[in-house]
C-alpha cells in the first residue's frame, strides 16, 4: 500500500457524501443509492399517525391527512389522481416523514393548492434527532391548471446523515415517490477506516521487511 492508494480512498469516501446542505428539485440531486415509497398499498386511510407506511418510514401529519388518496383538485395548479395513490393533506397541514434510521438526503414529487396567479409556498424542511429544524425552504410549485398529476420533485441533502423526519406544508399539500438515501457513515467513521488501512499496511510492511 502506497500513498496514492490512501489519496485515492479518502477522495472516494469524500464523494460518497453531499457537498453541503442544499434543496434539490430532481431525484438525481439525492446522488446516493435511494429508497423509494410510492403508497400504492394504501388506499384512502385517514390518519393523523402515526402510521408505518414503508420499511423503516412511518408517516405523521396533521388532522384530515389522507395516505392512499386518489383525488386531489389543487385549483390553479391542475388535478392529482389519475395515475395512482399518494398522500394528501387537507387544508393548511403538514405531511411528515420520519426515518427509523438517519439519512443525508430525502424527497418527494409535491404539488399543492393554487389560488389563480397567487404564489403560496410550499414548505419543506427537515428535522433532526431531537425534532428541531436544521433545514428548511420555500418553494412555488407552478403547474397547468388544466394538467393531471403534474408537480415539482422537491429534498433537501445534508453534508452528514443526521435527518430524521421531512415534512412537506402548505395548502391542500400532495406527496408521491417519497425517496431516501441509505444510510451513510459520519465523517469520523471514514477516518478511522482510513487509519486501520494504514495501520494494516504499516505492520504488513514491518513483515516484508522483517
């Protein structure tokens, strides 16, 4: 083992995670291998949660939350239900994520309810283990109003894998194809891994020389 060998592993440990903390509006802006939810197993259940909706995800939102809705008119912003089952939120409400174990980036494809040329935000942040914000963002979501189950994918990545729940909020908001990273390790574990390398290669070499 040489020193090119140990530059090249910690520059490829180095892209394994986000730049930094970012909203990112496609899928691939995720980068990592992702999970991904389309709820085509529910089927119009009204819940506030909290309620397992995949392996490791269980959903929270608020009251009139509907996960497996299959028709949504978000005014201005066209229809949703024409192609499947999703998650919607009734009124002003938030829909939340939370993640049995912590990832560095997640998102969904989000619509919600427009009011003729009058921008409303839609809000997503993410939460970390003791439930406060540690990002968020607005976003305008503008889509035909004459258009069917057209959106914005929307996520937020981290620089380290410390989000445990996303929340998407705003008016008559509409959630599909949740998508999450598998779990990375910290920064501090690739620094170790990088050290027992080297502390291998250095006895191997005391052998060879010995």
């Amino acid at each position: 083992m040489n020193k090119q060998f140990f530059a090249a592993l910690g520059l490829a440990a180095a892209a394994l995670a986000p730049a930094h903390a970012a909203l990112i509006t496609a899928p691939s802006g995720l980068g990592l291998p992702t999970s991904l939810l389309d709820f085509e197993t529910f089927d119009g259940l009204l819940t506030t949660g909290p309620v397992a909706v995949g392996s490791g995800v269980t959903f929270t939102g608020d009251a009139g939350s509907e996960v497996g809705a299959n028709n949504r008119d978000l005014g201005a912003n066209g229809m949703w239900g024409a192609n499947g089952y999703f998650v919607a939120a009734a009124g002003i409400g938030e829909l939340r994520f939370s993640f049995a174990e912590l990832t560095a980036g997640a998102g969904a494809f989000v619509n919600n309810f427009a009011i003729g040329e009058l921008p409303l935000n839609l809000v997503v942040s993410v939460y970390g283990d003791n439930n406060q914000i540690i990002e968020t963002f607005s976003y305008v979501v503008s889509t035909d109003p004459f258009g069917y189950n057209e959106g914005q994918f929307l996520g937020i990545t981290r620089a380290n894998a410390d989000i445990r729940s996303i929340s998407f909020k705003g008016l008559g908001v509409v959630v599909d194809n949740l998508q999450f990273t598998a779990a990375v390790p910290e920064p501090q574990t690739y620094a170790l891994l990088l050290a027992g390398l080297t502390a291998v290669g250095f006895v191997a070499r005391r052998r060879r020389q010995g």
